[in-house]
C-alpha cells in the first residue's frame, strides 16, 4: 500500500501544477496537519484514495470550513484495508486559549482514551500526529517540544510508522525525514513524503 504524508506545507506540485500522475498508485493520503481545508478538498478530486487527516495548531479554521471529501481521524483508529491507523493531533501547549494544543498530562488522557479500541484492533501500524514525540526530530522551543507520550505510545504498541509535521525543512539545520525509534520508523511528512506500508498477515 502505498501512502502520500502531508503536512504543514500546500506544495505547487499537488496545488498549483497537479500533474494526476503524482498520485497515480497512492492508496491513502494522510494529513498531518497545518495544510489549508481547500487543499485538502481539492486533491480528493484527483484521487479515489481516501484523504485522512488530524489536526495541527493551525487549524482552527477547520471548525468552521472542514476540508469536504476528508476523514478526520483524530482521537480515533481507522482501518484502511486491513492498515490499523491511530490520530492524535495538536501540539504542546504554549498558548493557553488556542485549539488543539495540549499540556502533557492532557496527551496522555488522549491515549488513554484510545486504549479500547486498540485493545480491540490488536494495536496499530501507523500512529499520525502533528507534534514529533520528544528528543526525535523535535525543537527546543515549547512549541515545537515533541511529546514523551507518544514515545511511550510506541514503547507499547510498537507502530511500523510514525508520521509528523509541525517542525519544517527551514527550521533546523538538523532535519531529517525518518528516524528510527525502535521499531517504529518516525516520518516527518513536512511538504510530502510517500511510504509504502502491507497489513500484517
């Protein structure tokens, strides 16, 4: 199965010059978050793979103009041909009146809430969120901290793919588009990135 990440920036290559043969072959498109809803809108017309999405801390707008044609899976697995997914949006809190951020502590009671159905799917292959897990790809800034939650998170479920966005190309000299935690491959999807993923026997 192939996977087309995206996150924080609408590239000119699937938003200004779609050529469709970009998206020839992807199966699932996932949104990390921080992408205007009409991008998204607009590539569900030029694919019949689903466009899934969680949300990043600027997407509040999405409220108002969710991005039609798109799933969002934050706060809950979703299963696309036999692939368990999990989302878990938001970034670290750093302004107390803003939409999805999240103190540590509230990260953790998320999880949480999502321990039945994972417990009922027999875990998860891809855990999809916007902030990094802490110390992986992740800034120094409290707004662009990563989560120690979500290193926990693969401590226990053990996801083939962490996918991520909030820390862009620009923002470190250290960028890297996959890290390796274990046995968890950590993606930043900043822009694109395509993976290729095959559900477990």
């Amino acid at each position: 199965m192939k996977i087309l990440a995206l996150a924080d920036h609408a590239e000119p290559k699937l938003w200004e010059h779609l050529d469709r043969r970009r998206l020839e072959g992807v199966d699932l498109i996932i949104s990390c978050g921080d992408l205007p809803p009409s991008y998204l809108s607009f590539l569900t017309c030029f694919t019949h793979a689903p466009v899934l999405y969680v949300h990043g801390n600027h997407d509040a707008r999405y409220e108002k103009d969710p991005p039609e044609g798109c799933v969002c899976i934050d706060d809950a697995v979703y299963i696309h041909d036999g692939v368990r997914i999990a989302g878990l949006g938001g970034c670290m809190r750093y302004n107390p009146s803003a939409p999805h951020q999240y103190t540590e502590r509230e990260m953790r009671r998320r999880v949480r809430s999502l321990c039945w159905a994972l417990f009922r799917r027999h875990g998860v292959d891809i855990l999809v969120t916007h902030a990094p897990a802490l110390g992986l790809g992740d800034d120094k800034d409290l707004a662009h901290r990563g989560f120690e939650t979500f290193l926990r998170f693969m401590d226990k479920y053990h996801p083939r793919f962490m996918l991520h966005g909030h820390v862009h190309v620009e923002y470190t000299h250290d960028f890297k588009r996959e890290r390796q935690y274990g046995e968890t491959t950590v993606v930043n999807a900043c822009g694109s990135y395509l993976i290729e993923i095959e559900p477990k026997k």
